[in-house]
C-alpha cells in the first residue's frame, strides 16, 4: 500500500494540529487521466462510509476505494525542490526491471 516517509509524516502531523483539521482524517486520492498517467490529491477530511483506512508511518490515512489501485505502491515524501520550495510529493512504484539477456 502507500508509504509514507518520515519527512512526509512530521510536516502532516504538523498540519493536524491547525484548525482547519480539526476532526479530520489525512485523505489520499488518486485518479488515471485520458493520457494514462495519474493525478494524485490530499487534503484533511472526514470518513465516508466506503474508504478503506490505512495506517501508514504512523499517520492514519482515508483513501477510496476508487483510488486504491493507483496509490498501490506510492511513496508520498516531503522534499525541497529548490531552494525554500518545500513540497509533498508522490512517487510511483518503480517498474521492474527489464529482463537481462542470458
């Protein structure tokens, strides 16, 4: 399932404490585009009656179950990609390897 680095997990334990999350649970979405690539979202929400839960570095997570096949595998991190440009990020599973030749 999704994982969660520590970078990633400090900076949404952070962003709990602020009202705006007050009751609410850390919600990942993600969605196949026409093109064939992912969009991924998350914001703080309420649960609905068909997420799936998840618990992941600690940090509980909501995820529908339209969503759990493209987040199968994804690294959300926190990563400065320049400088003082902070950013969550989600990283896809890497594909296998190709087959070597014998």
């Amino acid at each position: 399932m999704i994982k969660i680095t520590e970078a990633a997990a400090k900076q949404i334990r952070a962003a709990a404490q602020g009202p705006e999350a007050q009751n609410m649970v850390l919600r990942l979405a993600a969605r196949q585009l026409n093109d064939g690539s992912v969009t991924y979202g998350m914001g703080f929400d309420q649960e609905r009656e068909a997420d799936e839960q998840v618990i992941a570095s600690g940090i509980e997570v909501l995820i529908a179950k339209a969503s759990l096949p493209f987040l199968e595998g994804v690294t959300l991190d926190f990563v400065e990609l320049e400088p003082g440009d902070f950013r969550f990020i989600f990283i896809p599973p890497t594909a296998a390897p190709a087959p070597q030749p014998e």
